[in-house]
C-alpha cells in the first residue's frame, strides 16, 4: 500500500511542475517521445536485424517457400 502513496505523491509532483512551467509540460513531452521512438527502435531490432538468430530462420524459411513456389512455376512450364 505504501508504493500506491509514493507512486501518486510523485505524479502529483509532476503534475504541479507541469502546471507551473510550460516548459516543464514540453519536457515531459519531450521525454515520453524519446521513450517511444526508443521502444520502436529496439522492437524494430528484435523484429527485423538480420543478426538475430530467430530473424535469420525467419528469412530462410521465407526464402525456401519461395524457392520451392518458384521451382513448382518452372517444372510446370
């Protein structure tokens, strides 16, 4: 129960800084879009960099289906 008053006692804390300086509310701002464009960077690595061992089994089972439709398009021509 006590981290309920320590986490709502900070948030009022922001909240007034917020209040008081416009500049404050744009560097919170500023800091909930450097979070979020973070966040997309390292999903994006995890995701998509050829350098992860799962990506890489990604690309060569993509690459094999095509390979196998392609061979099926040419032994029926």
């Amino acid at each position: 129960m006590l981290y309920f008053y320590f986490w709502g006692f900070l948030l009022i804390i922001i909240v007034y800084f917020i209040v008081s300086d416009p500049g404050i509310g744009q560097l919170v701002y500023m800091f909930g879009r450097w979070l979020d464009i973070n966040f997309q960077k390292y999903k994006w690595m995890l995701l998509n960099d050829p350098r992860n061992p799962i990506v890489k089994w990604m690309i060569w089972r993509k690459s094999m289906k095509m390979a196998e439709k392609i061979r099926k398009e040419i032994e029926n021509k």
